[in-house]
C-alpha cells in the first residue's frame, strides 16, 4: 500500500520531498484506474469505466502536468454549444478572424489554442493533452474573411491541435477554441469533454434562447464540482431582454454551486464584413482576461484553486470506483458460488446414488446375480454366515463366469447418473445465470443447459479407468495374501467386481422386494471380500475405491463447470484493489484540502 502523503498546493510545495511524495501518489492513482478491469456488466458498470477512463486522461491531461509546472500559463478553454458564437467570440477577444477555414494554415478543422508567442514553449511539448499531437498554424493575411472554405474534415484532425501563435493574446493566459460540446459526432463531444477537463478555467458560451439546455448545465455542475473559475457569455440577447435573462441565469448558476461565475453578457449585434463583432461588445472579457494575466500571483492562485477542486473530485471518483470494484467482486463471487452449488449438488446426487444401492437395478443386478448365482450360493447364505467361508472356496473352483458383463453393466449404469447429473447441474446453472444481468450477459446468446458433446465419452473413458484403480487395489492386495494368491490369480476381475458391488451398496437404499436383493448382495461382497482380505483390508479397500471414484467424478463435473467459471476470466479477489482505492480516495482528498 502507498504510504500516507501530505504534499499540498501552496507556495511552499514545490519542496522536492513533498512534490514528489505528492507526484507518486498521483502516479500510482494513475496505475490503479488504469489497471481496473470491470469485466461484468451490472448496473453502473458502463458508467464506472468512463468514469475510469476520463479520470486516467484527466491525470495526463491536466492534473500531473499542471501539479509539475505551476507557474505554466493558465488554459482558458472556450466552450460552449453548436451555433453559441464560440469561434466568433475567439476572434473577437484576438481582434481579428483566426478560427475559420482560410484564416490560419493548415486547417481550422481541428481545435485551435492561441497563445502569447513567449508562451509557445509551454503548450509546444506534451505538457498538457499529451495524446494530441500539435501542429503549428500561421496567421492568414490581413483581411482574410472567416468564411468556411468547405474542405471535408480530415479523420485524424480532431486528434491534433493546432498552436497559434498570437500577439494579441496576453501573455499567461492562452485561449482554446473546443469543438461542440452537443456536437452529432461522437468524437467531438468526447474531444470537447476532455479539453474541458483539461481547463484552468472556462469561457462559456450560450446565447439567449439555449442557456438552459440540458448538456452544457451537466458540464457546469462538472465544474462547480471541481471549482474551476468560470466564465459565463450570454450571447445574442435581443435588445431589453438583458436584465430579465441575466437574472434568470444568475438564479440557475446560484442553485448549482455557480453563483461566483463570471456572467458577461453580449447584446445582439450585426457583424462586419470579415464576420467581427464590434470591439465593444466583447470589451469586458477582453479586460477581464487581461486583468488575469497581468496579476501573477492571481494566475498561481486559480491554477491552485482548479487544481485542488479537480484532486478533490478526483478523490469522489475514485471512492466511487471502489465501490464498483466491491460491486464487481460481490457479483463475480455470487455467479461463481451459483455454479459451484449446482455441481456440488450434483456431486452430492452421484455420491449418493453410488453408495446406496440405486445402480443395483436392472442390467447391473441381472448381470451380477448370473455372475455368483442366484440357487446354491445364497442358499448357502440361508445354512449360516459360518460356513460362508467354505462355500466361497468352492464357489471359486466352480469357475464363475467371466467378470466383464458385470463391468460393462456397472459402466453403462454409472454412465448414466453421471451424465444426467450433470445436465441437471449445467441446466440449473444455466438458468441461475439468467437470472442474473451480469450472467446474462456473460451468456449471450450461448446455451450451456447441458453437457458438452463429448462428454459422455469422457465419463466412459473415466469409468474404465476407475475399474482400473481397483483392479489395479485387488492385485496389490493380493500381491501381499501369499496364502490366498490361488484364489486371487483365479478372479482378480472377478474380485474387483465383487469390490465394486460392495462399494454400491454400502448403505442400502432400495425398497420393496429389492431390498432383500441389495441386503443379500452387500453381504455376498462383503463376505467374499473379508474372506480373502480380512476385515481391515476390506473397509481399506472399499474407501480407496470410493475415494478414488469420487475424485474421477468431481474431474469429469469440474470440466463441465469450468464452461461456466471461464467466462468470469480469472476471478481474482477484488478486496485489496477496492481497500486500496478506497485509501488513495482519502490521500488525495487531504492532496486537494491542501493537509
């Protein structure tokens, strides 16, 4: 975990200690939402991971260059929504057209920062908006009109920015001319969005009639969140409806934290001939930004204002961050522990249908009483479990008939639970999932109700393998019973059979008449089994056998449970990165309260 950080933006912060403390934190709240991975899609999510996103930019962006380099010139950015009369107002604020095609070279189709020639080292570099590349405009001849030459936009225009340089703009403060924050296209609004961010303070611009819209207000309350220094133009204000409007809109900037803003108010007004507004109409926001550039200690106190305004929402974002992650991992945990309670349950139906007698029905039953006789060897159970010993010596030199029917019923019978057991299981799965948004979109349109295609085969192939391991037991065992080696070399299949049987019903289970058949048949296994082995190894081979199928069967219902628990991606614990966020949220709330 970061250590605790106590950089500040005063005056004194550029001490290199605390500046760097202060710089890691950043750094390292930079790689934390970089790292973020919201992979499930829940209510909010879509959100979180914008707002992940703009914060990670906003870092590049704003934050750490301008935390690095205080005394940089102040970034006004003009915006505003389309037709507001932001370019119009740029040219007025410069005294002559500078943002229209045919007025600087090479295109006006990209944004456009003007700035004081002694400032161009500052916006030259990837100081700020590092991920737009810069190209250097030139002013056009004088007299050049502002009038659109109707050129097709270059796609990757609004990836750059455009660098004028220009007497008229004070020194220390430049303007930046943003494209339409209600634009149609996509890549303008995401564009203006991020310059704003990038802002130590902004032009507005709306005009009379759309100074309430929806979509510059949810901008505003961005930043009155932030506490930028705000500058409001109402534009276009028909004659004797400035103080009605004005009014109005100082009430709406009030209710939203605004009500410090700058409002200039700029009548309706004809232009000239190369588009212009009078210099007097735009003559208060001229002397407005002049004031500000002239007043060192004023432009190092709005950089340290926005700057703390932004740490602080930035603080709010990451919190809510954490919680998303919380969010994140209570969902991926619930998804994950809905599938392992279906395959767990189906585990718990197989062992249990393994165990109490429901495979000795039909095939395997039939198969297994033509293997010992249903006549003289029970009726040598009804004589008395004493002679029981004798009766299975010559049961043995009777030559019973071969094992493998017995096997190949025991496959066919396991064969069956197993792979409807784990239908069921991906079928109840399944539909836990849709029940879920979360699940339902890691779904899609794919059906995992059932089992894959192959899996019957794999249960076969797992099942023969299974009879292996106790064949394999019976050969071990009897490896270590020289006395009864005759008797082992004679049924190894045979015995492993018997195993099996035993093992199948160990508990009982059946009803009605079978359940004479099943008591009759445990006690055939088990007594055909101590009397080779003795007590002790009977009960240690009957758990190795079950241990051994149990383990065969969770592999054979963990294949098809993966299908599910692959599509969660690697589910790690989302613990630590939401304790960690949660931490970084308080360290830079104390950043921006300056603690």
């Amino acid at each position: 975990m970061n250590p605790t950080f106590h950089g500040n933006f005063r005056d004194d912060a550029g001490a290199a200690g605390v500046q760097d403390a202060s710089v890691a934190l950043l750094e390292g709240v930079r790689g934390e939402l970089a790292s973020l991975r919201l992979g499930l899609e829940l209510p909010g999510t879509a959100d979180a991971r914008r707002t992940a996103g703009s914060a990670v930019g906003q870092l590049d962006d704003y934050i750490l260059p301008r935390y690095r380099s205080l005394d940089a010139p102040l970034l006004a950015v003009v915006g505003g929504s389309t037709g507001a009369g932001k370019s119009t107002l740029v040219n007025a604020l410069a005294g002559h057209p500078v943002t229209r095609a045919g007025a600087i070279r090479p295109t006006t189709r990209q944004p456009i920062l003007l700035h004081h020639p002694q400032d161009a080292p500052w916006f030259a570099s990837p100081r700020v908006l590092p991920t737009l590349s810069r190209v250097r405009g030139e002013l056009a001849g004088a007299g050049t009109p502002a009038t659109s030459a109707g050129a097709a936009p270059d796609p990757s225009a609004m990836q750059s920015l455009v660098l004028l340089a220009d007497p008229a703009v004070p020194e220390g403060v430049a303007l930046l001319d943003a494209p339409d924050v209600d634009s149609i296209s996509d890549d303008n609004r995401a564009l203006a969005s991020q310059l704003l961010a990038a802002a130590d303070l902004w032009l507005f611009v709306t005009t009379a009639n759309r100074y309430a819209d929806a979509v510059p207000w949810k901008l505003l309350v961005d930043a009155a969140s932030r506490d930028i220094l705000v500058a409001v133009v109402l534009d276009r204000v028909p004659a004797g409806a400035a103080e009605e409007v004005s009014a109005d809109l100082r009430s709406m900037l009030a209710r939203e934290g605004l009500a410090g803003a700058e409002l200039f108010v700029v009548a309706e007004t004809a232009l000239d001939p190369l588009g212009m507004l009078p210099p007097a109409a735009t003559a208060p926001i001229r002397d407005w930004l002049q004031g500000i550039a002239a007043d060192a200690a004023g432009r190092s106190g709005i950089a340290r204002r926005t700057l703390n305004g932004t740490v602080r929402a930035l603080s709010g974002k990451v919190a809510g961050l954490a919680e998303a992650v919380k969010d994140q991992d209570d969902a991926g945990r619930q998804l994950a522990g809905d599938v392992t309670a279906s395959f767990a349950d189906a585990a718990g139906r197989i062992s249990q249908a393994t165990s109490d007698g429901s495979l000795l029905r039909g095939e395997v039953l039939a198969r297994w009483q033509d293997f010992v006789g249903t006549g003289d060897f029970f009726r040598a159970l009804e004589s008395g479990i004493g002679r029981v010993r004798d009766r299975i010596g010559a049961f043995f030199k009777g030559q019973p008939p071969p094992a493998v029917k017995v096997e190949a019923a025991i496959e066919t019978g396991l064969q069956a639970v197993i792979v409807d057991q784990a239908s069921r299981a991906a079928e109840d799965a399944d539909q836990r999932w849709r029940s879920d948004p979360a699940g339902r979109a890691l779904l899609g349109t794919d059906d995992l109700s059932g089992t894959t295609a192959e899996f019957p085969a794999d249960v076969a192939a797992e099942i023969r393998a299974w009879q292996g391991d106790v064949l394999a037991m019976i050969r071990t065992e009897g490896a270590a019973k020289r006395s009864q080696a005759r008797w082992v070399s004679f049924g190894v299949n045979g015995m492993g059979v018997v195993l099996m049987i035993f093992v199948f019903s160990l508990t009982g289970g059946l009803t009605g008449a079978e359940i004479g058949i099943a008591g009759g048949t445990a006690v055939v296994g088990q007594k055909l089994l101590e009397a080779v082995f003795g007590e002790d190894a009977v009960r240690r081979l009957a758990n190795q056998a079950r241990h051994s199928l149990d383990q065969r069967c969770e592999g054979l219902l963990d294949g098809q449970r993966q299908r599910f628990l692959e599509r969660l991606g690697t589910q790690q614990d989302g613990t630590p990165q939401a304790d960690r966020l949660r931490e970084l949220a308080v360290e830079l709330a104390k950043l921006g309260e300056g603690a």
